[in-house]
C-alpha cells in the first residue's frame, strides 16, 4: 500500500514536498550509509544501489532491439557486427553521465532542461521524446502478441491482457516491489544467449565483424546501421536511466557502485544484442531467409536450429516486450509530468502524481489500441522508430554533454576536459553516422527518379 497524506501530513516539515518526503523514507542513501557502517561487504553496498543501469541497459533488448538485431544478422550476417560493440560502448559512457546528472541535481532530464534553459526548451524535449517513444511502445506490445501467436494465443487477448497487467503493476505496487518484479522479469533475456550458442555460429567469423568495421555499401545497411545504433542508445533510455536515479535517490556518495550497476547493465544489454545477430546470421542469414519482425526470426528457428530455439527466441520475447513495455511509458511519463513541472515517482498516492500515472495509463492504452487494429503495418511503423531515435538522439546527447559540464550544478560530479572532449567526439559520431544514412536515402532517391 502506498502511503497517503491524510493525518501523516501534519508530521510532514514545512516546505517539504509530499515527493520529498517519499523519498527521504525510502531513499538508499541510510540503508548504505548503515551497511558500510556496519562493515558489510561491498556485494551488499552494491546490491542496494543495483536497479537503474541493470533495467535501462537490459530493456533496450526490447522487441524494437530484437527486431533490428534480428534483421541485421539475417539481411548482412556477420558483416556489420561491430556497429553492437561501438553502440554498447556509447551506452556506457552516457548511461553513465544521465545517472551522475540525477544524482547531482536530483532532476530528470526534461525536468533539469527546463529549469536550465526555461519551460520552452522543456516542452520540446518532451514533444521530441513523445514522437520517438511512442512507435517504440507500440512496438513492445507487438512484441507480446508476436511471442503469443507462437503458441497460438491472439493479438486482441495477449496485448489487452499484458497491458492490464502492467498498469495494475504500476498503480498499485510501491517502488521497490515494482523494481523487484522488473529485475525478474529481465533475466529472461539470457536466454538470448543460449539462442546464439545452439545456433553454432563460425566464431572466427562473429570475432572478425565484431572487432573489424567494414563499413555498409548499400542504403540498408546503412539503416541497418542506424537502427541498432539507435535501439542501443535510445533517448527514452537516457532520459529514463536519469529519471529512475533520481527516483532510486542515487546520490555523490553512492554514485560509485552505480557505476557498476550501469557498466554490468550495459555490458550485458550488448551481449544479448549480439547473441540476437549473431543467430540469426548463422542460420538464417546462411538460408537465405528474409524476416520482418522478431516472430517471424523466432518462428523461421524452428526448422533451422530447432524446436528449442524457437522456444528460447520466443520465451526471451515475451519477457523483453513485458520488460519494455513498462519501462518505455515510465521513461515518457515521467518526461511528461517533469515538463508540466510536476513530481514524478512511482511510490506515492497517485493523488498527487496525477500528471505520471495519468501519461502512463494514456500511453498504455494507446499503443495496446494500435497493436490491436487489424491489418495496421506494426512492422515499418517499429523499425522507423529506432531510426528516429537515431535522428533525435544527438539532441539528447548534446544536451547531457553541456549539462554535465556545466560546473555550477554539477559540482563534484562535474565532467573532466577529457570526459567532455570524451563525449563531444561520440556526438559527432552519432552525428555522422546518422548523416551517411541520410546521404545514402537521398542518393538512392535521387538513382530511381
């Protein structure tokens, strides 16, 4: 039961917000404060602080992620693996700088943006994020119909259901119980992992497209390349990761173990993308299959690597989607209420989080009613969607670099030269890399007038 403001009130400092207070009960900082104290282990300081690098990283291996990874090892097998590795590297170094802004401002992203650059920078940070997000969400629930269809159960009952189901979750569940039940369901992309191995790749080949960049020679592979850049390090990853920091309280004092937290998240976030490629150029790729969405690569398994790669493919499936299916309309609601100016947390009375509870059901019930909708094309509308989280995403980043060298409120946290010549040269790269796309879509363009 969440706690409500009726007689506690009274006991409540003056200037205090409900929020506050939330946060001052069941912030980590007394539990580690009185575990080091202790002498505990550093396993036990490390497991308090664990959650918001582990659920960010693991929750971009979503239905979107497993789409675009699917579609890169199926259509250019093991050739453009690298771009997996480069993006997990990216991901480490600004999950890494969003969480060490919430725990020097205890703000999200939208909602340090608008008290930096004023509410109209904030309101387009929130409409940029909508616009990117909301594909992605559809795209979670089109995942938990795709892994229900494989074992004959229809759109119109598995999405509705997982919806209910989440929401019901998210309403009722205090911060830790939900936080709990997000990091259960995450371990189910493991699985992914058994997938790759049991579809007996050529490993001297996996080590020479991981390690070696061979660029694209066609505009798919481009977008190929753009896609999973921009399904690795999406922009509702960073501004969730942030926001959840703030919410988990990640402070200066505890903000060294949840380093750790977010390496270990993103490592593993990018192991599980390469398991994905990885299978699917192994056999599908070498069939010469063509696959649009991650039911059709966990269907089209079964005859290549068998019946129990299909079950792996499709049990990893349903747990990504049900995984990212709360954590994306959490990352926009929270965006959301930040950019009204409105607390967001998921562990008070939903009476003064109307803003974040009310985004949340909104966005849940929307894209559910669009899964549903017979004959729509879910499938361009999803892998559209990473690209666009690709064109958004330097925008994100340019904002974190600035932000986490701006000294005055970042204090000790505040970035080095070279984390900021770090972090300005990875802008650059994500820049370029989303440019050569575009110039490879206007030449072609261009080649068939």
């Amino acid at each position: 039961m969440r706690p409500t403001w009726g007689k506690r009130a009274t006991s409540r400092p003056a200037g205090v917000t409900p929020h506050g207070v939330a946060h001052a009960r069941r912030g980590i900082r007394a539990r580690f404060a009185t575990l080091r104290a202790a002498g505990a282990s550093a396993l036990a300081a490390f497991l308090v602080v664990l959650g918001p690098g582990l659920l960010a990283g693991l929750s971009d291996d979503d239905p979107a992620g497993i789409t675009t990874y699917s579609v890169l090892g199926t259509d250019h097998g093991y050739r453009l693996l690298w771009i997996i590795p480069l993006s997990t590297a990216l991901l480490v170094q600004f999950h890494l700088v969003a969480v060490r802004i919430g725990a020097a401002t205890g703000k999200g992203f939208v909602g340090l943006i608008r008290e930096r650059w004023g509410r109209g920078w904030g309101y387009l940070s929130v409409v940029l994020l909508l616009f990117a997000n909301f594909g992605t969400i559809c795209a979670e629930y089109a995942g938990v119909a795709a892994a229900g269809s494989l074992i004959g159960v229809p759109t119109w009952a598995s999405a509705p259901a997982a919806g209910v189901l989440i929401t019901l979750v998210v309403l009722l569940g205090s911060f830790h119980r939900i936080e709990r039940v997000l990091l259960v369901i995450s371990s189910t992309l493991g699985l992914y992992i058994i997938d790759g191995i049991l579809a007996s790749p050529v490993w001297s080949e996996v080590a020479a497209g991981s390690l070696v960049p061979r660029l694209p020679e066609t505009e798919a592979g481009w977008v190929a390349i753009t896609a999973s850049l921009g399904t690795t390090l999406a922009p509702w990853g960073l501004a969730f990761i942030q926001s959840y920091a703030v919410d988990k309280r990640i402070t200066a004092e505890t903000m060294p173990w949840a380093r750790w937290d977010v390496i270990i998240g993103s490592i593993l976030t990018g192991v599980i993308g390469l398991a994905i490629a990885v299978a699917c150029a192994a056999t599908l790729h070498q069939a010469g299959v063509r696959i649009e969405s991650a039911g059709d690569a966990a269907a089209a398994l079964r005859p290549l690597a068998g019946r129990f790669a299909t079950v792996l493919f499709g049990a990893g499936l349903l747990g990504a989607s049900l995984l990212a299916a709360t954590i994306v309309p959490m990352a926009t609601a929270y965006s959301i209420a930040e950019g009204a100016g409105e607390p967001a947390s998921l562990d008070l009375d939903a009476r003064h989080f109307q803003w974040f509870y009310a985004a949340f059901v909104g966005l849940t019930v929307a894209a559910v009613s669009v899964v549903v909708l017979p004959g729509l094309p879910l499938i361009p509308l999803i892998y559209a969607s990473q690209v666009v989280n690709a064109v958004v995403l330097p925008l994100h980043l340019i904002a974190l670099v600035l932000l986490s060298s701006d000294l005055s409120i970042m204090g000790t946290l505040c970035s080095t030269r070279r984390g900021t010549v770090l972090g300005w040269g990875s802008v650059v790269l994500v820049v370029l890399c989303v440019a050569a796309m575009a110039w490879w879509s206007s030449a072609s363009g261009a080649a068939t007038r």
